[in-house]
C-alpha cells in the first residue's frame, strides 16, 4: 500500500495511490472511504493545531505502511524500548507534559502484553512545544478534534507509531472509568522504567477499556499484576 499526500484548503488529503495486498476492509478499518471515482481517500480535517509540511506527511506514513507490511518491529522488544525512551527524552528536553496510557503503559510496567501503537496523552498548552520536538516525524497531521473522547490528535512514526492524544473529554468516564480518561489524568502515578520516571494511570483504570475490546488474557494479567 502506498499513499500521496495532498492539500485542499486548510485540510491534508491522504489518496491511496496503490493499495496492493489490502482489502477494502482493511482500507476502511483505517478510515478510507471510497470516493465517487472509486478512489480511497482520508480526509483530514481544517482545524489543525499548526502547519505541517506535506512531503514529510507522506514520507513518514509511507515508512509506516511499509515497516508494517513487513512487520519490522514485530516482537522486538529492542524497537519499541527505543521508541519509548525517545519520547521521554524528547519531553524531557523540550518541558513538554505527558502521560502515557493504552497497552504502552501496561508494558512499562513490566506486564506481558505487546502495544501495536504508544498512547501518549498531552495537553493544548504543549502544542507549540510538539510542534518543534517532534514535527519531522510526524505522519499524521496534529488537529483539533470534536464529538469524539479527546480534544485533539496526531501520530508521529519513529520506528514504531506514537498517538498523540489531548485532554480527555469529561464524559469519557461516564460508563466507567478508563485508562485514558478525566480521573486517570487526575490520578496519575509515577513508575520507574529503565531509569526514567513515567506517569502512568492507576494500573485497574486499564480493566474496562481492555475489557470492552474482549481482550480477556489481558484483563487477567491486569487482575494478576493488582493481586
């Protein structure tokens, strides 16, 4: 699969220029749809936190398909430990506040599970500070998000994919606490990872989220680990 990325007014467009090896349900599980032209194409929307160049878009997304077909970090504990300790030292040299939430926190805490992507959470104060850290690896654009559970969203690919998630809307707990929501940014809990301290949220917060998801093995080790 190949992508090119374009710009139409204030939005990126990400056009499928070779989808060999995919599926159409694939493509959608990635939020492609099919144009009138039968073309797949992802639109991302106007309101972006700040402006991106384009060809570096379409060079880090295109590396991101490509190290994923081939399964470049798949079960290398070396790559993701890399990518981790990048984030921190990025953050850590720019001031920028952070949090990490999804499976990422799970594994940094030494619990048997593998994070196909790191879930970084952040705030709207740090987005100047993101864009100069990390804006030459990002692959998909930063933008300001509405109806959905955070205010904001961009990935970086450096090796692995990084999420980048801001502030969680107040009704993301209304069901039930979770790992990335208002309470787990309000209780956040420091932890030792090879000589870095990284705010994590309170390890059962990852229950539910896991739950929903049917990733039972999970939950149990999450059980255990409590235990």
């Amino acid at each position: 699969m190949k992508i090119h990325v374009s710009r139409e007014g204030n939005a990126y467009i990400y056009k499928v220029s070779n989808r060999s090896g995919v599926s159409e349900s694939e493509l959608k599980s990635m939020y492609y749809e099919c144009d009138e032209n039968g073309l797949y194409r992802r639109i991302y929307p106007a309101s972006l936190m700040f402006e991106h160049d384009g060809r570096l878009l379409e060079n880090n997304y295109n590396n991101y398909l490509m190290d994923k077909e081939n399964e470049i970090h798949t079960d290398d504990r070396k790559i993701i430990d890399n990518a981790i300790e990048w984030i921190c030292s990025v953050h850590e040299n720019n001031g920028i506040k952070w949090w990490l939430a999804g499976s990422a926190a799970l594994y940094v805490r030494g619990i048997d599970v593998w994070p196909h992507d790191i879930d970084v959470m952040t705030y709207k104060t740090e987005i100047e500070k993101l864009q100069q850290a990390v804006g030459k690896y990002i692959s998909e654009p930063f933008h300001h998000v509405t109806n959905w559970v955070v205010k904001g969203f961009g990935v970086v690919y450096r090796q692995y994919k990084i999420d980048y998630a801001f502030e969680p809307e107040e009704w993301v707990d209304g069901n039930g606490r979770v790992d990335f929501g208002p309470y787990a940014q309000a209780h956040l809990e420091k932890i030792k990872w090879n000589g870095r301290t990284i705010s994590v949220p309170p390890l059962e917060l990852h229950i539910k989220s896991n739950a929903a998801r049917g990733r039972t093995g999970v939950v149990d080790k999450i059980k255990a680990a409590i235990l």
